[in-house]
C-alpha cells in the first residue's frame, strides 16, 4: 500500500535531536489496521520513503501521545532536500511487507 501526504517536520529534543513527520491520523489508521499485528520491535513498521529525489528504507514508530505514526528523517535526507524544523514535507511512503524481496 502506498500513501502520499505533506506535513511539517519537526525536532523532538531529548538527549540526541532527531528529527520527525507525524504520519496524518488517516494514514496512521490505515497501516495500524493493516499492519500493526504484524509490527517489529517498539511496535515499528518497516517502510520505503521518497521525499524530493531522495529514497530510502526506514521504520514508522506508533506514538501514543499524538495517536499516531512517526517517520524519522535523518540528517543526510534533510541536507540533501534542505528540511528544517517547521518544513512542510511531502511523502510517498509504502509498507514492506515480508513477502517483498
């Protein structure tokens, strides 16, 4: 299943700073329902992401405090389509599945 959504990134602040999208409440529901028995470790589903030109694999974490699904975004993904704290980003994500190569 692929979904296509924008929302702003943002910077959690903690011991190390990572940066994260909030997956919309709708997504989020979609791939709990769907996948969420199926979750990894801390609840993660495995996911391929496109911002801009970049691609990369990742996971989505359940957070229970937004009620919803965190895509981390790492430094070299930010550098490469100039995110910052507060930009609007937009998402093509798809869940793996086990039986995908």
């Amino acid at each position: 299943m692929r979904y296509e959504f924008t929302a702003p990134l943002w910077r959690h602040d903690g011991e190390a700073a990572w940066y994260f999208v909030t997956l919309p409440f709708d997504v989020a529901d979609d791939i709990e329902e769907r996948h969420g028995r199926t979750a990894g470790g801390f609840g993660s589903v495995r996911v391929r992401v496109r911002v801009g030109a970049t691609e990369w694999a990742t996971s989505v974490f359940p957070d229970t405090k937004r009620k919803s699904y965190l895509l981390p975004v790492k430094a070299a993904v930010r550098k490469a389509e100039g995110l910052v704290d507060g930009t609007p980003v937009a998402v093509a994500l798809e869940v793996v599945t086990e039986a995908e190569p």
